[in-house]
C-alpha cells in the first residue's frame, strides 16, 4: 500500500490548487505539477486547478475557460 503526501492525510476525494505555479521557478513548478498528477494518476483524486500558467494548463485532462468572469463553454 502506498502512503499519501503528508497534506492529503484526511483522504479527500478531491483537491483546489489555487495557481500551484504562480511564484515558482520552472523546475520546482514541474515538480509541484508532477506531484499533483501523481495523486491524480496514484491515488484517484480530483486536482481543480486555477492557472494562467499554459504549462500546467498542459496537464490538465479538462479545461475550462473563464472570459470576463464568465466560463466559456467547451471546445
């Protein structure tokens, strides 16, 4: 059995990264993002993630745009 980062120790099903990147140099930014998808892929979590950084919007399965605070539809 794999043990969970320490900040996930209440099991949540799903998790808000609010700009995970946003002051981060691009290698710490990677391995934030890798750890975010490492509890996607690993551990079955759900990442909400708020970008204007099109690197991590990269590793994103979904994305939605907001324009003008209101969310565009898909595609």
């Amino acid at each position: 059995m794999q043990d969970s980062p320490s900040g996930v120790r209440n099991d949540p099903t799903s998790l808000l990264a609010d700009e995970p990147t946003g002051d981060l140099d691009s290698h710490s930014a990677t391995e934030v993002l890798e750890i975010l998808k490492r509890l996607n892929e690993g551990f079955h979590k759900t990442i909400m993630m708020v970008t204007h950084d099109p690197h991590a919007a990269s590793y994103a399965h979904v994305t939605r745009h907001l324009e003008k605070g209101m969310l565009l539809p898909p595609g």
